[in-house]
C-alpha cells in the first residue's frame, strides 16, 4: 500500500471514530448506520465493476438472500442469528457460482442482462414463497443476540457496521495491491493480454463476482437485524441500480470513491425529501450531471486535480 | 527432437483458410522468424500457437507435449510468452505493475491471504517489486519504472510488453512485429534487445516486417503466403530463394 492509501484509511477510521460524538441525534445516528452498510456492499460492488472491469445489475438479489436468510431461518427453524447468517452467505456463494461459469461467457450488455434477470428471479422467489418471507408484506426479523449479549442501541450497532467497514476497506485495498488483485485488474485492462500471462480469466471473474454477492449478503443480514424487518424490497431491481450508481459516483475502481457514493446517494434522498414527488427528477439529474462531469467518479477526478491517487 | 514441432496446421474463419498445412519445427535457443506479405497468416499463426485461436486441424508439441487447443493461460505454465501487434498494455494499471502481471504464475494467487496482508504473500511481492523493476531495466526502461502505463509513448510500451513477457521466465517467446511502428532509433534498440534474448538463452520466434532486422537476428526463417509455407531455411536460404522474391516483388520481378 501507498502511503496515500494508509492516509485515507486513517481518515475513514478518524471520521468514524468522531462521528457518534458530533451527530446531534438518532435520526443522523441511524443515517450514517445505513451509509455505511450501503459503503461495504458498494466497495464489494466496485471490487467486481471497478476494478475487474465486469458488472452486476443483480447484487440487491444477493442482498435479499441474505437478509432473508436472517429473518426466516432463526423465525421458523430456530437457527442462531450468526448461523443464519452465515447459511445466507453460503447459499449466495453456492448461487452465486453456480450462476457465474455460463454468465461470465457473456460480456457487455448480455452480461448486464444475464444479472439483471438473476437479481429479478430472487426478487420474485421472495416475493411468491409467502409461506415463508411473508410475500410482499415482508416479515419480522429476530433481534441479532450474541452471548447472551443483544444488540439493540444505535450505538451498539453504529460501532459493529464502523468496525465492519474499515475491515472492509483494509482487506479491500490489501486484496487490490496483491497478485490476486493485480489479475482482476489486468483482466480489466487486457483479457487477452492477461490469458497470455496465465491468468485463467474466468475463474478470476467467478471468485470476484462471488465476493462481491458474499459483501451483499453479509451486509443484508445485518441491515435486515439491524431495521428488524425485511420486505421484497431490498432486493429489488432500483436497489440494484442505485448500488451500482453509488459505484459509478463514487468513483470506479477507487475503495474510497465507493464510501464517497454510498454515503452522497443514502443521503441524497433524505435531502429531497423536502421536494415532494420530485426528488426522483432531481437524484436522477443528478446523476446526469455527474456522467457527464465527472465521468470517473468523484474520487478520482478529484485525486487526479490535486494529483494524488490513491 | 525439436522444443516445438508443428505440423500439418491449419484454420478457416468460414471460406477464409488463414493458415493451411503449415509445418516446420523450432529448435530450442535459436532465433526464428516468420516472415511474409502482409495478410499471409503470420499473426494468425502466432494466434493459433499461443492459443488464442483453436486451430482446424493439425498439430502443434511443445516438448512432444501436444498442446493445440489449450488455452493461453495453460501454455502460459509451459513457458510460452508472447507481445502483440497492436499493444496489449493494461492502462489501468502502472508501468510496474503490468510487468508484475507477468509474473502472475509464480506467485501465491490466494484470495483470502492478499485480504489479510499475509506476511509471505507480502515479501514475495515486494521481492518482485524489485525484480519487476530490474526486468524494466533490462529492455532499457530506466526511466519509465514510476511511471503511469497510459502516460507512456508507443515504442516504450512495445518494450513494456517484451518485459511483461519476460517476468514469465518463459521458455519461448513470441515477438509479434516488435518493431512496427518505431523509429530507426527505437528499431536498433528493439534489435538489441531481441539479441539479448537470446543471448539469455530465450527462444526468440519473431514477426517481423523490417528486413535487415530479421537477417541479422535470425537462425532460421519461415516464409508464409496466403496462409501456406512457401519455404523454410537459413538467411541465405530463404535471401535466394526465387518463389520469395516473387511472393514480396510480384509475380513476374
């Protein structure tokens, strides 16, 4: 790692650090809790768009199963809150590799589809399977419970999601500077040139892919303990999109950019709210703005202006 | 026997046949070039060895090893290494890093160690760091090892390739048209390093189209035309021969 790479995760872990301290009440308290699950999920995002060069429309799918996994298997088989949790994450992984060999055939907008459509079949698993997710009403989610110990302040969760996403961004930024990380970067760059080396280019693109749909159902567990409640909605297709428009503002293939678009787009709706029916007109030129602006994300046009990387 | 034996090699895209019944083989430690017309398969053959294209037919041993339709990252473990044509540079990544790329098989590829900073992925990493920068060094890029790939002119990215390829420790490589495109500079430089190669004891096959390079380098040449081999032998050999005057003079010279 760069020294301007330590830099920034002593500032992420600075300002975590600080925030609970300088938040005038629960509302900000609670939004900077949900920022920060949305920063893990998207810096996991970008591992697999950003820096692998590959994308995903599907990941709220992913967070579903996930956050499913944590209502329902401690609601009707009693399952410990951290098995159930860790049932989701084995369960995306299994789908998630299954699905990954013939969709990484596919490239480009075949890719797009091929995820799409795998997030929208989740979506309406969830949907359909009433007997056990509540159908569209959703269910109630057991609060999460270790050692006899429940986590049920703000606080307490405020620092379980801070320590979760400064390990993110350090396992993050280690796996980018490492030769697993060097591969996914090169089969960005140049698949050919990256095969010719012997980079197996779809086994690098099924273990990212994987990862990534692991970041989004770890982190649909806890957000679905954390809310107490889980609805279709979190895997919804607009969920999809909004993580990967929190990539793409962000910055792409920047772990900092991906902090930088959850926190802007988790806040951004808060701040329309006053628009009344027309906040989506206004995210959605913001958005434009921002494609046409900054086209590489905030992050690295900004570090390329001040000329430093990270 | 020969490091490389190819025989009878062929591929159609459609009606077109690129490469018909080629056959010749490739002593370990020389320098062997391809030469011919442009559109005479030499790429094409190139693609078709180092597994970029499955061929038709034929036959291609690496060692007796029969290695055709494997793809480029399995021969890359047999030591096969190429550069391209038209440049194969990751521009996302720096200079530095893309000939560590090339080193991809050597290393400790696991997932979960490079998460968590493992101590030993770590050494091997920064020992390559070094090595990487030597490599660069060696194909005479000093001054390029801070530098940013997509910052970089043409002829130094040729080079680029060359040491990517090279961090393979590779057996053979293949130089497709090292040379294209550069200055009489940049070609006598291109030349040397190519020398070097072989020096190191490389097997050096080479595309090339500029002449006086290919008849200072090489041992042997392969003259490719509309995709069949239109002779095989020494500089002299092939200098002489009047079925290569006429493919590169017209029909009629």
């Amino acid at each position: 790692m760069q020294k301007n790479t330590y830099l920034g995760l002593g500032l992420v872990i600075a300002v975590l650090w600080v925030l609970p301290f300088v938040l005038p009440n629960s509302y900000y308290m609670d939004l900077a809790i949900r920022m920060s699950i949305n920063a893990i999920i998207v810096i996991g995002l970008n591992l697999l768009i950003g820096f692998a060069g590959q994308i995903s429309l599907g990941h709220a799918g992913f967070l579903g199963i996930g956050a499913y996994a944590s209502a329902v298997l401690p609601t009707h088989f009693g399952f410990h809150p951290l098995l159930a949790m860790a049932a989701g994450a084995a369960a995306t992984a299994v789908i998630a590799s299954v699905v990954a060999k013939p969709i990484f055939k596919l490239k480009g907008n075949y890719l797009a589809m091929a995820t799409l459509g795998l997030g929208i079949i989740i979506n309406i698993a969830l949907r359909n399977e009433a007997q056990w997710t509540g159908g569209p009403d959703g269910m109630a989610v057991p609060a999460f419970a270790l050692f006899g110990f429940e986590l049920n302040s703000d606080k307490q969760w405020y620092w379980v999601v801070a320590a979760l996403l400064v390990i993110s961004v350090w396992a993050s930024l280690n796996l980018i500077d490492s030769p697993f990380g060097r591969a996914l970067r090169a089969l960005h760059g140049s698949e050919v040139a990256s095969q010719v080396v012997g980079v197996n280019i779809v086994r690098y693109k099924v273990s990212i892919f994987v990862l990534s749909a692991v970041f989004a159902s770890l982190m649909g567990s806890i957000t679905a303990h954390y809310i107490g409640f889980v609805t279709p909605n979190f895997a919804d297709f607009f969920h999809s999109i909004e993580l990967v428009t929190m990539v793409v503002v962000g910055g792409m293939a920047s772990v900092f950019g991906s902090i930088i678009g959850a926190v802007l787009l988790t806040a951004l709706p808060q701040a329309l709210a006053t628009f009344e029916g027309w906040e989506t007109v206004v995210f959605g030129s913001v958005l434009m703005l921002c494609m046409i602006f900054l086209p590489k994300g905030l992050v690295p046009t900004l570090a390329a202006k001040f000329g430093k990387g990270d | 026997m020969s490091l490389l034996e190819v025989k009878d090699l062929s591929i159609h895209f459609g009606g077109v046949k690129a490469v018909q019944n080629v056959s010749f083989n490739i002593d370990a430690g020389i320098v062997y070039s391809v030469i011919g017309p442009n559109g005479a398969g030499k790429t094409t053959l190139f693609n078709l060895i180092t597994g970029v294209y499955k061929p038709t037919s034929g036959e291609i041993r690496l060692d007796g090893e029969m290695i055709q339709g494997k793809s480029p990252n399995e021969l890359a473990e047999r030591g096969v290494a190429r550069t391209f044509q038209n440049l194969q540079i990751c521009m996302n990544m720096s200079a530095l890093e893309n000939v560590m790329v090339g080193a991809h098989l050597r290393l400790d590829r696991n997932l979960f160690k490079a998460a968590l900073r493992w101590p030993s992925l770590r050494r091997r990493d920064n020992a390559l760091r070094e090595e990487a920068a030597e490599l660069m060094k060696f194909v005479g890029l000093d001054q390029y090892i801070h530098a940013r790939s997509d910052a970089m002119s043409y002829g130094v990215l040729k080079r680029l390739e060359i040491a990517r390829a090279l961090a393979m420790k590779p057996r053979v490589i293949f130089l497709d048209e090292p040379a294209a495109g550069l200055n009489p500079k940049e070609t006598i430089e291109i030349d040397r390093l190519v020398r070097k190669l072989a020096d190191s004891g490389i097997t050096v096959v080479l595309v090339e189209h500029d002449m006086k390079m290919v008849m200072n380098l090489s041992d042997r040449i392969l003259v490719l035309d509309y995709g069949k081999k239109l002779t095989e032998g020494t500089c002299a050999e092939v200098r002489t021969n009047p079925d290569v005057i006429a493919a590169y003079l017209g029909a009629h010279a």
